[in-house]
C-alpha cells in the first residue's frame, strides 16, 4: 500500500466550483478508457478523472452550475474516442472534453434516461471508428413498449429516437440495449416475471432469443473490450457471466480447492462492491473482505478466493492495470485541501496464485503465442485468411488447444494442430494452422443458420487452451478483430496494353498540356437531360487520372478487360456484373444484347432508372446495394418489353458495347454492381478513342445508289439518243425546243465562259448537220455579192 499526493507542499486556497458529481449507487466503480489507457473515472461518493492512472491528487470531478444539472447524481459514465466522455446525470445526457474543459448537453434527447451504451474500437481506421461512433440512451426499468430509446452514429453529438418496429413484438422492462459487435447485433435485454432474456434484431438470430435467467434486481451490464461477445451483469447480491453476447447467461464458477459450484453470491453471505475487468480477467471485492480473482474463457469463467486482506472500505475501488496486475484504489479526503489524494495497493494475481493453501495446479503450457495479436484483419467476399499460433506445452502435458470465432454465423474457419519441432530442452512445439472464410462459403452449415452474405458483419477469433488452468494468467489468449466487409486495399483497373499513344495517334506529351476535344451536339445528351444539346462541347481531357486512351476500332464489338488488384498486386481478371457510363453524355454507343438475348427473366434495370440521380451529378448510384439482376423471377418486375438494350457487362453474359460512326474519346465510369464479388463499391474511370470511322454520309446510301445508277443510264441513252435526232429532218422542233431549253438554262448559270464555251459547242454542231437552212439563211444577212 502507498499513497498518492502531489501538489500539496504549500498552502492552497483553491475551492470548487460547480456541483460536485457522485454515484446514484451504493458501489464504486473504476471506468477506464480503452483507447488511452491511463485515463479513467472513479465513480463513487465523488467522481474523480485522472489522465495519469491515479498517479497523483485530483479535485472532485464538478458541472458547472450553468449547466442546471438538479441533483448532481450520475447513472452511468462512457468514454467515446478522444477526449470525451459522456455521462447521465440525473437523467440527462451530457459530455465533458475533458482535455478542454468543456461541457455540453448531448442533443436531441427529450426524455429522461439512466444509461449511455456503446462498444469501443481501438484499431486504427475508419471501419474501426465506425463501430465506436454508435450509441445508444436509454431508460433502464421503461416499459418495452413506450419507452424512447435513442441512438447516435457520430459519437453522441447528436441523439435521434430509435424506429421500435422490430422491438414491437417485445413485452416488459427494458433492462438495456447494446451494439453488439461481436456478431454484428444489437441486443435488447428483457424483463419479465424476474427473468431477464436477450433478444436480437439482426438475421438470423432475430426469429430466436437467448436463455432466460434470473433477474430479480437490475443489473449493471460490463461489455468486455475488443469484441470477443463477453459480457459481466451483476450488482451487489448477483454475478453473472456470458461468453456468447447474452444468447447464454449463466453463474461463475468457484473453485475451493479441487471443489468447482457455481457461486450464489446471496448464499454466501456477501455484497459484492466493486467489479473490476479486462479483455480476459474478472476481479470483485465484497463487503465481507475478500477479494476473488477469475479468467474469461468460453469454456466457463471460474473465480477463486484469494487469502484475506484488509482491503475494503466504503469508498475502496478496484481495476486492472495490466494483465495480472490488480490495483486497488481508495480516495483520502484531505482537510486542507480541496484535492483527493489515493490509497493505492498493487495486486499480483500471479504471485499471489502461487501460495500452495489454493492447491491450484501449475500452468500445463509453456508458451502460446502468435502476430496476430494488436491487428485487426479484413475478409472480403470470395476471400480467405490465413493464421497461425505455436504452441509449447508444459513437459509431460497435453493440453487441447480451442479456436472460437464470437460470430460463427457469418465466419468460419478450420485448423490444423502439427507438431512444429522441439525446443532446446526436447519439449514438443506445436503450430496451429487456422484458414478463415465466410460460413457462407463453407457450405456445412444449415441455410437457416448462416447471417446474409450481402450483409457485411464482424467477428473476434480467439486461440486459447481449453483446460488451461486458473494459474495461467500471464499467459493470455490470442485474439483479433476480423472483418467481414470491403477490403480497403483493394481496386479495379482497367487493362491498357494497346492505346491511342503507342500506336501514335495521340501523343502523351499533348495530352498532358491542357489537351481539349469537341463533342457535337449531335452525339451528346446535356447530362441534366434538359431537352437537346444546342452547342459543341469542349472537354477538357484529365490525363493524370486516366492516361493514355484505349484504343478501340468503331465497329468491333468491345468489352473492357477489368483487373482486381490489392495491396498493388493482381489478383485477377474480374468476371464480375459491371456497368458503363459516358460521363460527358455521349450517346453514340450501344449494346449486343437485349433483354431476350441476354435470357432475361424480369425486366433489366438500365440507366433510366437512375436518371433523376446522374442529374445530381451521381454517377456512382448504380452500384451493388440496388442492383438487382434480371437472371431471377419477380412477380413485380415482369419481362414486359424484351427488346430493350441489357446494359450490364460482364457476369454470365457476352454482353459488348458498339460504337457508333464516330471517330474520338469517350471517357467512362465503371462501376460493379454484382452483389456477390466483394462488399466495396469497386470503381473506376478510364477512356477510349474510337478510330476506323468513316464520315457519316448526308444521305440514305440507298437513296444515292438509286440515284446515281439513274442518273448514269439517262447520261448513257442521252450520249446515244441526241445525236441520231440531230441528222434527221423531221426533228428539228423538238431540237429547237431543246436549245430553247438549254438557253434558259444558260441564262441562270452566272459563269459567262461556260455559256460561252456550251453555245460555241452547240453552234458547230448545229451548223454542219443542217447545211441546205444555213447557206440560205447567209445569203440574207450576208454580202449581196
């Protein structure tokens, strides 16, 4: 035992201000942050705050008066990442930032509650801080239904009122309501009749419920950190453990030498006062004196005596400072000052296991341990995982080493015990060979019992040795934390290996230089589809994120090669469900199937659908959560017109896009839409030049042959008819006729050498074929002579 007191070498006239905060409970109870692991509360007769494990005096924790708390009196206390904590006071919600200082009434929460829940996340990134932003506010003891219950996703910035649709089946009490991340759920505790049961919103554990137990006086819920499903309810006459997220609640067990009963706290005589845990250990001490030390496993916890000190008094709170390492704390009130300073006496639980009186047998394994451990890890859909733990056992044992998953309905695994070599000593080493998928994947499980693939969820995995004995304590299981969800470092490309640049149509350097391009406006719909295109877009051309264009030839039907790659390297070539779209509103392209063609059952979906979105500039809303695929019957979206465009590439389908006659670049967005290739929205842009295109002609082709091929046979029988006209008599009117004709013609051209150069020609012949008119007509207006 030592005592904690600094900052009091000189007098102080320091007071308090505000209202000094206390516990509504008769217990104490020492809240630590997860995530910075020297800051805690001590929550008792007074509440202090510490950022340095109690490692000096501290004033009582105050609100200050403005803040019109009534009776200062705190249910229930929560850190949320950073440096915020969250309490409810006298049946209002508030937070302190307690790095600054500052307080605040939490919004949107209009009824009284008692309790602030939520599962904290120490991982880095952003999947990880997701789950710790998740809260709920609740009022412990409200009838279920008619009680409010709120929640908040941004770290109880804010509160808004639970939708109750699913809790609308339930009957009684509400005992509290928890994220529980561990099987990706939210479980409502219920009370009924002194019997408290666990029930589920989540598929498919919401058509079931848990084990009822009893539940005579309410009971403080601790969820064990990291999400391993461990839970502690108990309050001064009860103690009770579950290892599965509520679904089985069950006693600890005693162990009194080689005796092991499951404790009934009332028939022993004693009042449990404080509770203290970690990932893997359980510590109370009780009015009686005596403090009990157990492990959490999911075999069962069991919990032991230790020798009796004299430790408790009324204010004497316990917590875990490291693994093994109990500390036991009691505030001292100073007269001459307004800070508290600490009674402090470290516990080691190993040490202490160790005198023979408790009988305990020595740990059966040596060694236990893995990388896995501190890391958290992502399975994507279609992925695995593989782990890996050595194991020694102590000489002359044989311990059973046990792999548990906190989630088997959405994660299954199966593993491998090999032996591994020796040590230097000639022990067995032992490694254990675990491969991870989803349960969905493993196909021996019941339909009925598998979570929805769609859906993406979260599982602990825990190595741990299923006889191990009490003694075991520095010798802690493997866990971490997977994910079953998008894989972050994964992304799409699309192949390139012939552009427009290495075949020296384009040239990179231009493309890099502010290049820009024109769409005619009859080759593009404005993007907001506000009527037709009045003018020519230019298009600024963004080489750094798409590169060099594909090249692609106009009328070969085409299909872009996509890529999957993570962590910078390739995985495949995707054959998932995927979908195009120009995103400057080029509409020169199509595509090879229809709906019939492509063995539609219900109607397709097409971008029309999504219409009123890409107006928003939205161009990634059709992706996997709303597509649904046309393979499958529905009795609501019926074939009705088989001859619209499938626009959906890739998959089961040939499908191919086909350009039109129009040679440049189009610029696209992909994106995958297929529901069962991966949980992340997987996009991407790239570009394509279209080149081989012809001019698009002005007229019908069969219009232009039919007339060239006529005009053709006319010039042909005129070169033959006009002439054998011309030498016969008979026909000099029709001729006449003609050249009137051909003079009127004359009169419109405007060209004076073409007239001039028609007449001369015409004149000649007209002269030679009529010799007898001509000769008469010169003596008229020639000489006399």
């Amino acid at each position: 035992m030592h005592t904690v007191r600094t900052g009091k070498v000189f007098e102080s006239d320091i007071q308090l201000e505000g209202d000094p905060l206390f516990y509504a409970f008769p217990n104490t109870f020492v809240l630590k942050n997860l995530c910075r692991t020297k800051v805690a509360v001590y929550l008792g007769k007074n509440v202090f705050l510490t950022i340095n494990n109690f490692e000096s005096s501290i004033l009582p924790l105050t609100v200050p008066k403005s803040m019109a708390v009534g009776v200062p009196s705190v249910t229930s206390a929560h850190f949320v990442s950073g440096s915020l904590i969250l309490f409810v006071i006298s049946g209002k919600a508030y937070s302190y930032n307690f790095d600054e200082n500052i307080w605040r009434k939490l919004e949107g929460i209009s009824d009284p509650v008692s309790h602030i829940s939520g599962d904290t996340c120490c991982f880095k990134g952003s999947f990880c801080l997701e789950l710790s932003n998740n809260l709920f506010a609740y009022l412990r003891g409200g009838q279920i239904p008619g009680t409010n219950i709120y929640f908040s996703d941004n770290r109880g910035f804010s509160f808004q009122i639970l939708n109750t649709d699913k809790l609308s089946h339930l009957k009684g009490t509400l005992g509290g309501i928890f994220h529980l991340h561990s099987m990706s759920q939210v479980g409502i505790l219920m009370v009924d009749n002194n019997l408290g049961t666990f029930h589920y919103t989540e598929y498919p554990l919401n058509h079931s419920m848990g084990i009822p137990f009893s539940y005579k006086n309410p009971l403080e819920v601790i969820m064990i950190p990291h999400q391993r499903g461990f839970l502690i309810l108990w309050n001064q006459t009860s103690i009770l453990v579950s290892s599965n997220s509520g679904q089985i609640v069950k006693p600890v067990r005693l162990i009194n030498k080689q005796n092991v009963t499951d404790l009934d706290v009332t028939s022993a005589n004693i009042t449990i006062h404080s509770v203290a845990s970690n990932t893997y250990e359980l510590a109370f001490l009780v009015a009686e004196d005596h403090l009990y030390y157990g492990s959490q496993n999911y075999m069962g916890t069991s919990i032991i005596k230790l020798l009796d000190q004299p430790l408790w008094s009324k204010d004497t709170s316990i917590y875990f400072e490291n693994v093994g390492m109990l500390e036991v704390l009691t505030p001292v009130d100073d007269p001459n000052f307004a800070a508290f300073d600490f009674n402090k006496c470290m516990v080691n639980v190993q040490a202490a296991l160790m005198d023979k009186s408790l009988e305990l047998e020595p740990c059966n394994v040596e060694l236990l341990e893995s990388t896995m451990i501190d890391k958290m890890f992502t399975i994507d859909m279609n992925s695995k995982l593989k782990l890996s733990a050595l194991m020694v056992p102590r000489m002359g044992k044989n311990p059973t080493p046990l792999v548990m998953v906190s989630n088997p309905h959405a994660l299954g695994f199966k593993a491998n015990l090999n032996q591994f070599g020796h040590t230097f000593d000639g022990n067995s080493k032992y490694k254990l060979d675990i491969e991870l998928q989803q349960q969905h994947h493993w196909g021996n499980s019941e339909f009925n019992f598998t979570a929805s693939i769609k859906r993406h969820a979260i599982s602990s995995i825990t190595v741990d040795i299923a006889d191990k004995t009490l003694s075991c304590v520095d010798l802690k299981p493997l866990s971490t934390l997977i994910s079953v969800g998008c894989d972050l470092t994964k992304k799409i490309v699309v192949q390139n290996k012939i552009s427009a640049c290495s075949m020296g149509i384009l040239s990179p350097v231009e493309l890099q230089k502010n290049y820009t391009y024109t769409i005619e406006r009859e080759a593009y719909d404005p993007i907001n589809h506000n009527g037709e295109a009045q003018d020519d877009l230019i298009v600024f051309y963004e080489y750094k994120d798409l590169g060099c264009p594909r090249l692609v030839y106009y009328d070969k039907p085409w299909k872009p090669v996509v890529e999957l790659w993570k962590n910078g390297i390739l995985e495949e070539i995707m054959n998932a469900e995927y979908v195009i779209l120009e995103m400057n509103g080029l509409v020169t392209y199509s595509y090879s199937l229809t709906a019939a063609t492509a063995n539609c059952r219900s109607q397709p979906q097409n971008w029309s659908n999504f219409e009123a979105d890409i107006e928003n500039e939205d161009q990634f809303l059709w992706n996997r959560e709303n597509y649904v695929s046309c393979h499958e019957d529905s009795k609501d979206n019926p074939l009705l017109w088989p001859n619209v465009e499938y626009q959906v590439l890739g998959g089961r389908t040939n499908n191919r896009v086909i350009f039109g006659q129009r040679n440049g670049i189009y610029t696209f967005h992909l994106s995958v839409v297929d529901p069962y290739y991966s949980y992340c929205n997987l996009n991407t842009i790239f570009s394509v030049y279209v080149h081989g295109a012809l001019p698009v002609a002005k007229f019908q082709p069969l219009v232009s042959i039919t007339l060239l091929v006529t005009i053709t046979l006319l010039t042909v029988w005129l070169a033959y008819a006009i002439p054998k006209q011309l030498r016969t008599q008979k026909d000099q009117r029709p001729l006449g006729l003609c050249f009137q004709i051909f003079q009127s013609c004359l009169g419109i051209c405007t060209c004076a050498w073409l007239r001039g150069k028609l007449r001369k020609w015409l004149r000649p012949r007209r002269v030679s074929d009529q010799p007898e008119k001509t000769l008469q007509t010169g003596k008229k207006r020639g000489d006399p002579k």
